[in-house]
RNA sequence: GCCCAUGUGGCGGAAUUGGUAGACGCAGCAGACUCAAAAUCUGCCGUUCGCAAGGGCGUGAAGGUUCGAUUCCUUUCGUGGGCACCA
C-alpha cells in the first residue's frame, strides 16, 4: 500500500481494537496486582435528539489524548463513558409524539455511540452507565436514601446517621425538648422534627403554578410573567418539594476549593454562589401607627410601665416643686406649644422621670447638675439612654451651666433635634412587633432612610395601614406575576410601594418608612433590609425614584449624584459612631448592637437549599410513601422502584407530576406498606386510602451527582461501588468539561461526595482532584441577502443599495465566504431559480459568530468530516484550533493543513512510484536531535493540555525530517508513539508496517534524551538601547567580558555607536545582550 | 448592576520566570512539474519610507515602572460568557 488510504486503514483498526478489547480496563485482583491508577473522566452528555456536532467532541477529544498519553506513561488508565439520559426533552418529546422516552433515549444514544465511534475513542464501553437504567438508579435512589437518613452535626461538622439523632433525643432532649418531652411525642410529631434535620428533606418551596396547563413549569418556560407555551398566566404557588441540605455544607464546599486543581475563575465562581458574608442581623422596633384624627388628641398618652406608675406619679409631683433655676428658665421657653410642638415637664416615661419631653416627636430634654460629671453616674445615664433609645426614645443632654449661659444655643439645638425628628404620633405604649434586617454594613446604620421587605415577607399584611392597603395589595398581586428570571432582568426598572408603617432607628430613634419592593428577595438574609441611599446604588436608585430624602453619613464622598460604597469614608452624623473610619466602625457597630440585645453577628449565605423534586415522569422515582403525611422510605431491598410505565405525560391533580395518574402504582396496599417499613405503625393507625407514593421524580442532578463512582464497578449488584474499588481508583485524576455546568452539577457533586465521605461509604471527600474547562465551540454563521421581494440575492458588499433581507444560509454549501451558488438554489426548493447579485464573479456572504445550532444552519456533523478526511485529520484539527479552554468559532476551511500534515508523515514511510521507503539505517545526530526536541515538546504540551502547539510540534518535526530525508526506523518508530494519542490510527497502521505486534498503546513512551540537545554555539541577538540591530553567534558558554569584546568589534554595532563609548552592556547569558548607550 | 474571561497580521493562533513579536497552519501572490487539472515542491507574505543597503511605526487606547514590556502597574475603551437585583 503506497497511498494514505485513511478509510481502509481506520475503519480496520476500530474492528481490530474492538475485537482484542484494547481498551478493556481491569480493576486490580489477587492475580493481577495494582499498577499506578489514573482516572480520566469526560462529562457524560444528555443525548439529545439533534445528535453532536462539532463543538461537543472537543473536551472528548482531549481527554482520549490525555487518557492514551497516560496509559504510554506506564499507568492503568480508566476512561469511561456514559449517558446522562433522565431529564426534560424527551419528556416533552412524548407528550408531543407519544413516543415514550425509554424509545428516543435508546436511540440517541445508539446515534451518539455511532458518531463517537467515528471518531476513534478508547472508551471501555463495558464500563458505560444510563442514569435512566434501572440498574444504575435503584443506586441513586439508595444514594437518596442516605440522605434521607442522615443528619449535619453541626458539633462534628459532618454527616451522621439520624439513628445517632434519635438516640441523643431520647436519652438527652435538646435545649428545645426534654428526652421525657420527646419520648411523649407522637409518631407524627418525632417526623417532623427529624424532617428538619435530614440532609434530603420535604418542605414546601414556592414554584411556577400555571393553572391554565394544570403543571408546574421551569424557569425556562416562563416568558414575561406567561407560560411559553399557550401564553397563560404563571403564579407563584407552595407546593411539598423535596430538597438537599447543601446549606450545611457550605463551609466546607468552600474549605473543599483550596485543594482541589480548579482554574480561579471556576473557584471563584463558586465562592460567589456559595456567598458568604459577615455582618449582623438587628432589629427595628415598629412605632404603633397613627391613631385617627381627634382620636389621638382625647386620649391621655400613656407612657409610664404601669406597675410603677403609682409611685412614679407622686414622685414627679413631687420633684416639679424643687426645680433647678436652669429648668425653670428652659420651661419659660419650651413650655405649652411655643416651639409648635407640645412639651410636657417630669414626665414619667415607664420608670424614668424625665426632666421634658416632646411626645410627638419621641425627643427627651435632660438637664443636669454637675454631679453627673461622676463617672459611676454617666454610666448609669448612658445606659438610660441607650434604653430609651431601644424603646424609641431620642435623648438630649444639656448641662445646668449651658442652659443658664447660652439658653439661645439650647433652644436652637432643640429646635433643630425637632425638625429632623419628623413628626411622629404615638399611639398607647411602645413596642410591638419588629422587623429584623441582615446587613453587611452595620457601620451605616445612621444613614437608614428606609427599611425594604420583600413582598413575600410575612409581616407586610401585618403592618400596612388601612390607606395604603389597596396599593399593597395591587403591588403584591404584580410581583406574584413575575417570573425570578424577569426580576432578575429587568434591572433597570424601579418598583415598590409604601406600607404607611414606620419603624424606628435604635440607635436615634429616627422615624424610618417601611417599604416593600421586588429587589428584596424573601429567600437571602430575613427578607428585609435598611436601606442606606448614600451608600448602596440600588438603595439610592429608589430613594431617588420614591423622592425620599437622603442622610448623608459620608461627606465628601457622596456627591448627590450617585452612592459610595466606600469603607473608607470618616463617619458623620452617625451619633457614637462620629469621627470612626467605616471598615473600624462595622466591629464597633456589631458590638454595640450585641451589648444592646438587639441583634447579633450572622454569617449567611447566599446559597439555598437545593430543590430535589419534579413534577415529571422522566426521572427517578422517590423511594418514598407518604403515610398520614409522615415521608417513609422503602427498605433498601425493595430497590429498584421502577418507572412505571404510563400512557399520558400530562400533568397529574393539583399540579403533581404525571405518575399521579397511575392509581395502582400510587395507593400501595397496606399490607405491602406494613411488610416494607422500618416504622412500626399499628393497624389502629392505619388510614388505607393515605398511604400513597410519593408522586413527584427526582431533578437531572441526581444521577450524575455520583456516576463517576459507578464507572469504578459498574456491573455491582450488591452496592453502588465495592469499596475496594473506590480506594483504588479514587478520586478523579481529570475533569473535562464546559463551564455551564460551573455550579450547579460541581457543586451537587461535591456536596454528595462529602455526605459518602461522612458515611464512610467512600474514602475522599473530593470528587475531582483537577478540572479542565473546554471552551465553547460557536457557530460562525453565513448570511445571504434577498432583495426584498424578488427572488434575487445581492452579494455583501452590494447589499446596501438594495432593500434586503438576512436569510440565514447553511454553512455546509459555503466555501470560506464565497456561496457555492448552485448548492444554493438545490438547497430548498424555493431557491431552485434564485438570481444572484455578484461582485467579481462571485457571491460573498456575510458572516456572523453566534450560538451553535441548527435553526442558524451554522452547524456542521462531525461525521461529515471525519468521513472526508478521517478521523485522525479530524481529531487534530479540532485540537489545532487554539487552546482546548478558550471559546473560538468552528470554521472548516483549516482543516487542508492538518490532513496535508499527515499524508506528508505518510510520505516518510512510503513513496508514490517506489512504494516502501522507510529503513534500518542509524540515525544522524541531527536527525536525533530533532526527535529529541519533538519528546520533549510533546511531553510537556500534553502534560499541560496544550494541544494546538503539540499539534504543531509534530508539523514542525515532520517538516525537518523530510528536509533531512530521514526515513530511518529508529527515528519514525518513536515519533508514532508520540503521535498516537492525537492520530492513533495512522500510528497503528505505520507501526504495523515497521514490524511490531499487539498494540502501539502497549508500547513505551519515548524517553528524552537531553544529550542530544546541547548546543555548542547561539545565536544571540543584540540590542542597541533595547532595540534589536543584529545578531552575533557566540559560544554558549562565553561569559560577560568575552562577549562584551565581541559585540564591541561587531561593525553594527559600531556604527551605532559613532565612536562613544556604551554606558553599560547587558548580558543574559542564553538569552541576549543590550548595549545602552 | 455585579462577577469572570478576553483583545496580537486578511484569518485561527504562537511567544519558559519581562529578553529576537507574528512559530505552526489557513488564505493570498509568484514560480517549478503537467497538454491541462489535481497532488507535490520552491520562494514571498504586519505596515510604511527607500532602487537598495537600511530605517520609522507596530500586540485595543493613554500613561507608568525597566537597560528592555504582548508579558508587571494605573486609567480607559471594546468583545464574549455567567448571574439568584444578595443587602
């Protein structure tokens, strides 16, 4: 054979390693002990209807190389492949079709195995899982089981048996029961409490409740606030949902990042989802409403603790007869209504008397003797205060000596204390009910203009008032229409309402409005914040919007036009915060509020509990039966609980999933029920018609939470993965996949990986030990132009002189940019007498780069190359492309190169006319030497997944050997072994041809021999003041005056030089020398 | 709005820790072989001035550090991706 036939010889290879199970990989046994393991594992994909295109083997293609490149290097190489086969298209797929999903799953996959084998990967198929196959989810459903089963410790920070739980409850209680309490529990009351500490648990969660479809739908199919299909209305409605606890994990997920190869970015992402932040949670005391009008006015106020008031009220009788000369001089001017606000004097505010106080606005006047200058009685003052202040009270101290010397000065202080102080009727008493805030910024608490409640938060109905009721309820009625996804988007768009309640600060007693607005979420922090518009953009954007006035607590570094953020800023007008740098006064603040009782310091985060349940067929059922509402779960034993087969897709009752239709599967009979629990429920307890299935089927995470596992020990009948095999392959060395799945699926399987390590069901509590992210293959779409109702096509450039339409035109009849014009008008029918608009003879498309797919007709199979040029040519080609973690658009029209590079390697072997041309002759050091080069290039390119330059590192070297004219054995024999990671058939084939038996795979890989790479002499360029002017060959081992005498006498240099001398002369040696002058 | 990534010829891209910018490939041009085409081979190929020798300018833009910057720092602009408005 003289001629590079990559059909014969590929297509013969894949019968050839299928046959001998090449790539068969054995788990160590007694006979067969243990080599170095590594583990090299793609993302399985969903295998969709549409097949793959070129963007999906990339990662493939890389991990095949890595996995080969491994197994050369002497180690027992695992590399599966599987299929993510659960989830949503096939299930809509049915209800379109009525095909059932277990019909279209088994024949995608069978096209994907038909197209990746095209493509020469050396997976053990043996070792392929389904997620959707019964024997591969009874394990995920006993997977879920030990979720259900176990609790978080928060003590030991891990998961444990919820046995240990129930122990602990029945011989020690907790702080919030005694055992004694606990044991009198009922059965059902036990279940609730343990339900809220199981790491899988029920609880009811809100989700996207379209009434007009009767079913629950995914972010995805809700368009403004409708359903994508059908148009209907979508509402927010709770349901019973299954979730994970991924919450207790969170700190140990984050812990967990630290020693794990992920790239930054990655990790930082999942910082950013886990988010979590330090700050306090504190409460805001509500003032009781306005009373109504005249009401108010009739009414005694109030205000005295009721107990004392007795005592209180002849004691302030009393004191108004031995008044101080500075009090009767302020009461000359401040009493009746003279400041328009009425004071009254020793007035008993619960057990204090208070020198006066203006009731109205909740400002208290204070005037004392010199002996408050004792230390042991400013305290005692401070704290009166400070206990007023939490009651709403604002306090002013003025001293005997001011109001007698500057009474001026002291009625201007009150008058202005009053005018901040808006005014503020008081109902009976203080307190009530308070609102409690997250912030992460206690330090701004004088800035507060106002407080924000999400619209779900459960006070709103509480504390609105009768006026403002009608626009509260309007504005909930709006938020519950809109989808997460649009309150997310429309980020621009500033909505709220007033609920007339006011809350006040604690620390000054300011009144502050309280809002409700759609940019708080219910779900993060307590659903409620302080809104500080000098200081947060979002905070400014609606006081702005909403025309509330704004504190300005920073100074200079609010301008009135937009908020700071700073932590930088001095504090003003933030009481005994004054004067303090914000990153200090946060600490000062926390402790402040804690001293106080009125909040605490609180990690939170900004990561939720995962929801775990679907209201849909095509997924795992729960192994779960709802008896009298208590969750019990199947006995191991009774694993699998199959899929049952249905006839509808549709939604079941009340928006449960599809398998709520099927009444035989759904009511289990009681004796069933009995025989298959480990809850000992008595015959009296029994209500039969309440003993159901759990109707709802687990999300597309929870089979590819663990199925790495599962590749270890596939065939396992007796437990998701022999221990024996998960310590020896354990974790996964290399994760090859895109970026979409940065945090959700990482995460899942983290968390799953942690909760196994905790069980001691594995030992790691890490599942992938490096990540390798392939970028996005885009589609480089073409366009042609119609002008507008003709059936004429105008070339790009001519477009603009006509009106036209962009029509999207299959890159597949495109050359480059010029349309193959008469695969044009046999594309479609339509087209059959298409007219086209030329410029130099040709037709020009534009060109777009946009998302790979097929409605843009930018999509191209790889089996249309891989028939074309081979599977080899193709492989390389999709690696030459640029670096397997960068997103660059697909164009095929490079793809000559990488074919010509191997019908050139070809030619080493064979000639046209002479046939065989390789020979035993011994190498040439030059001819050694570039081999050396290309092992050591090789290496390390694909140690580091630089596969484009080890691409063309191999073009380079088959470049100079056929310079050299080298066809010798010894050279081309280890430049196959290099090679056949990327191009493993043609490696085969010429390895055949030199003579060698079994499998180049078996062979070893080439071992750098640097000997033949030192040089004697280099090249160095010469710099004059940094610029490059020419270059001398010197002795690599020269040294700085050697090479200073050389470059001197050089006659460029010279010349640049015009006689000076240069002021220093740099040497690296190896490197270059740069003469300054 | 926030987070991450990225910007180098006509194009994909290359350039150890700062040390010869544009490797390798595509496209293009010229030539050899051929009746012709394909295949293959040889040469040219950032831009600009110049007959040439040899210069000037060039890694999104503007500054800075340095003997020397695609690489480090500051500011700024563009593009792509992600997101749960995260208090």
């Amino acid at each position: 054979m003289m001629e590079y036939d990559f059909r014969k010889i590929e297509e013969r290879w894949r019968e050839q390693w299928k046959e001998k199970k090449v790539y068969k990989v054995n788990n160590p046994t007694a006979e067969q002990p243990a080599k170095p393991k590594f583990y090299v594992l793609d993302m399985f994909p969903y295998p969709s209807g549409a097949g793959l295109h070129v963007g999906h083997p990339l990662g493939y293609i890389a991990s095949d190389i890595y996995s080969r490149f491994k197994r050369l290097k002497g180690f027992n190489v695992l590399h599966p492949m599987g299929f993510d086969s659960f989830g949503l298209p096939a299930e809509q797929y049915a209800i379109e079709t009525g095909q059932h999903p277990a019909t279209t799953t088994e024949k995608n996959i069978g096209t994907f195995k038909a197209q990746l084998d095209k493509i020469g990967f050396c997976y053990d198929w043996e070792r392929e899982v389904r997620t959707s196959d019964a024997s591969y989810y009874k394990w995920t459903q006993c997977l879920f089981l030990q979720l259900f089963n176990s609790y978080f410790c928060n003590t030991q920070k891990k998961a444990r048996p919820i046995s240990d739980l129930i122990r602990k409850y029945e011989t020690q209680g907790t702080k919030h029961f005694t055992a004694a309490q606990w044991n009198g529990y009922t059965k059902k009351e036990q279940q609730e409490i343990l339900m809220k500490r199981r790491l899988a648990f029920s609880s009811y969660g809100e989700v996207n409740w379209c009434e007009a479809l009767g079913t629950v739908l995914a972010n995805d199919e809700v368009v403004n606030g409708v359903s994508e299909r059908g148009g209907h209305p979508v509402i927010k409605k709770k349901m019973r949902q299954w979730y994970l606890r991924i919450t207790a994990y969170a700190d140990r997920l984050l812990e967990g990042l630290e020693k794990v190869a992920f790239s930054e970015s990655m990790k930082e992402m999942q910082r950013n989802w886990i988010g979590k932040s330090e700050g306090a949670e504190l409460e805001f005391r509500l003032t009781p409403n306005p009373s109504p009008a005249g009401e108010g006015s009739k009414t005694p106020i109030q205000t005295a603790n009721k107990d004392s008031w007795p005592i209180l009220k002849d004691l302030s009788r009393e004191n108004r007869k031995s008044n101080t000369l500075a009090e009767d001089i302020l009461w000359q001017r401040l009493g009746g209504n003279q400041l328009d606000s009425k004071a009254r004097r020793r007035h008993v505010i619960e057990n204090f008397i208070i020198d006066f106080a203006f009731l109205n606005e909740r400002l208290l006047i204070e005037v004392d003797g010199d002996y408050h200058n004792d230390e042991e009685q400013q305290s005692y003052d401070d704290s009166r205060s400070a206990y007023l202040n939490q009651i709403g009270y604002k306090v002013i101290r003025f001293r005997n000596r001011e109001v007698e010397e500057d009474t001026d000065t002291v009625i201007a202080k009150i008058k202005e204390e009053l005018k901040t102080r808006a005014s503020l009727s008081l109902g009976r008493g203080v307190g009530g009910e308070a609102i409690n805030v997250y912030t992460t910024r206690p330090d701004t608490i004088f800035g507060v203009d106002f407080l924000v409640l999400a619209p779900e938060h459960e006070l709103v109905s509480k504390i609105t008032t009768d006026d403002q009721r009608a626009k509260v309820e309007d504005y909930l009625t709006y938020v519950k229409s809109r989808s997460d996804r649009e309150r997310m988007a429309e980020v621009k768009q500033i909505t709220g309402c007033f609920t007339g309640a006011y809350a006040m600060n604690p620390f000054d007693g300011k009144q502050i409005p309280i809002w409700i607005a759609e940019y708080v979420l219910a779900g993060y922090g307590t659903g409620a914040i302080m809104a500080v518009p000098c200081g947060d953009q979002r905070d400014f954007a609606f006081a702005n919007h909403f025309k509330i006035p704004i504190t300005n607590i920073i100074g200079d570094f609010y301008n009135g036009e937009e908020a700071n953020p700073t932590k930088d800023a001095t504090l003003q007008n933030s009481g005994f915060l004054n004067g303090m740098l914000m990153k200090d006064a946060i600490g000062v603040a926390i402790s402040k509020i804690e001293e106080l009782g009125i909040g605490k310091r609180k990690v939170n985060y900004r990561m939720r509990d995962a929801g775990f349940s679907r209201q849909r067929y095509w997924g795992e059922p729960f192994p779960v039966i709802w008896e009298d509402g208590i969750a019990v779960p199947l006995n191991e034993n009774e694993l699998p609980l199959e899929l049952p087969f249905v006839e509808k897709y549709g939604p079941g009752p009340e928006g449960e999933g599809p398998l709520a239709n099927i009444e035989e599967w759904v009511n289990v009979s009681w004796e069933d029920f009995l025989r298959s629990t480990w809850v000992d429920l008595t015959e009296e307890n029994a209500h039969l018609e309440s003993v159901k299935r759990e109707t709802s089927t687990m999300p597309g995470y929870a089979g590819s939470s663990w199925y790495f596992l599962r590749y270890m020990d596939p065939k396992n009948n007796e437990t998701f993965c022999d221990r024996s095999a998960s310590d020896y392959w354990n974790q996964v060395d290399v994760y090859i996949g895109g970026t979409e799945h940065a945090v959700g699926h990482l995460l899942y399987s983290r968390m799953w990986t942690k909760v196994m390590y905790d069980l001691n069901l594995i030992g790691f509590d890490e599942p992938f030990k490096r990540l390798v992210n392939q970028g996005m293959i885009q589609g480089s779409s073409r366009f042609v132009y119609r002008v507008a109702g003709t059936n004429k096509f105008v070339s790009y450039s001519l477009k603009n002189n006509y009106e036209v339409n962009d029509l999207h035109v299959d890159v597949n009849i495109v050359d480059g940019i010029e349309l193959n014009v008469d695969s044009f008008r046999q594309w479609k029918s339509e087209y059959a007498n298409a007219e086209f608009i030329l410029e130099d003879g040709k037709y020009i498309c534009g060109v777009e780069t946009e998302k790979m797919s097929k409605r843009y007709f930018n999509t191209v199979d790889p089996v249309m190359l891989t028939d074309k040029y081979g599977a080899d040519t193709f492989r390389m080609y999709e690696m030459f492309l640029g670096p397997v973690e960068q997103s660059k658009p697909w164009d095929t029209k490079g793809i000559e190169g990488v074919h010509r590079f191997l019908r050139k390697l070809w030619r080493l072997f064979f000639d046209e006319l002479k046939g065989k041309i390789w020979n035993n002759d011994k190498a040439t050091d030059a001819e050694l030497k570039v081999l050396h080069k290309t092992i050591k290039k090789i290496e390390s390119d694909t140690e580091n997944f630089s596969f484009n330059t080890a691409v063309s590192a191999f073009m380079i070297s088959v470049n100079e050997l056929a310079d050299l004219k080298c066809h010798k054995k010894e050279i081309l024999e280890q430049l196959l072994t290099l090679l056949v990671p990327y191009a493993p058939h043609i490696a085969e084939e010429l390895w055949h041809e030199l003579g060698n038996e079994g499998t180049i795979l078996d062979a070893s890989y080439p071992v750098l021999e640097e000997k033949y790479l030192v040089e004697t002499s280099k090249e160095y360029p010469i710099s004059i003041n940094g610029k490059l002017r020419t270059t001398i060959s010197m002795d690599v081992n020269a040294l700085q005056p050697e090479v200073e005498k050389i470059v001197l006498e050089n006659d460029i240099v010279q010349k640049w030089l015009e006689g000076n001398r240069p002021k220093k002369i740099i040497f690296v040696k190896g490197k270059m020398v740069n003469v300054v002058l």
